[in-house]
C-alpha cells in the first residue's frame, strides 16, 4: 500500500518501543509486522504496528502536543525510526509504501528485533541466535554443521538475487 502520510513524533512512553501508529487500514492489525519504506529516501525499516484509535487520540491530543486533526493520514514514529528512515521531519508529509510482513516471513521478523530501539532486547536476540548455532554444532558436528552453512548462505544470496530482479 502506498500513501501519503504526516509524521508526528511517538510519545515519550513509546520512545524506545519497537512499534510505530498507524491509522487502521485494509488488512493490517495492531501488533502486525510491517515494512515501512519512505519512497523519497528509499530506506526502509521493519517493525511492529499499532493501530490509531480513539483512546490514543485522546490521550495523544493532550497540549503542548500538535494534535492530529486526521488520523487517516498520520504516522506516529519515534525518532530512532524516524532517522532510519532518513531523518524525516515531524509534521510534515511523506509518501511511504506500508507492507504486512508475511505470518512465515521470520527473517524479516528477526530483523525487526535485531532493529529495535532497546539495546536489550538486540543484545538478547543476538544471544539467542547465537545460541542456536552453538546448539546445531554440538548436535550435528562442525564439518557438517558448515557445509550446511554454506549452503543456506548460497540459499539467501540466490533469494536476495532474485528478488532485486
């Protein structure tokens, strides 16, 4: 889906959340990953979705904010998201291209984690990917356990190959 959206700056309880608002769309769920690409800057990052509803207008329409007058044509992003995506500016308007992240797609949903804004929740995930590829050595062996590897990288090379194309 691609729209044009305002850009308002997260609460200072979501600052370090790994979430962006979002109005409700076709489709897309509150706690969703999704894709979100800015099409200006064509970068582009993966996270979790909530959905903008009437409770959190009220509670995010509170002075000295800038109220959001249209919630179907608003993106409330951190500023930690906001500069991956290319240092946008809060209130103004951007076009981006939101896509759900596939219910089996958990490569894009570890890069989501290994993207969040808490340093711990990356350092835990790097841990527990780490530990996955220590416990698959011990149970298969190193020459094994590398060939495999080998293999799996040629795999996603070939993916990301073909999906550029």
């Amino acid at each position: 889906m691609r729209k044009r959206y305002t850009v308002f700056a997260a609460l200072y309880d979501d600052t370090n959340q790994g979430w962006i608002w979002m109005p409700k769309e076709k489709g897309f769920n509150s706690r969703d990953y999704i894709t979100l690409k800015s099409t200006e800057t064509s970068k582009k990052i993966t996270c979790t979705c909530r959905i903008i509803d009437d409770n959190f207008l009220t509670y995010y329409n509170q002075p000295p904010r800038i109220n959001i007058q249209d919630p179907n044509l608003a993106l409330v992003i951190s500023a930690y998201y906001r500069d991956m995506l290319g240092e946008l500016k809060t209130g103004e308007t951007y076009e981006f291209e939101i896509e759900k992240v596939g219910k089996f797609n958990y490569r894009r949903k570890i890069i989501a984690i290994l993207h969040h804004p808490d340093n711990g929740i990356k350092i835990a995930a790097c841990l527990a990917i780490i530990s996955i590829f220590v416990s698959l050595i011990s149970v298969i062996g190193l020459q094994n356990f590398l060939s495999i590897f080998h293999w799996i990288v040629a795999a996603i090379k070939g993916l990301a190959t073909n999906s550029k194309g």
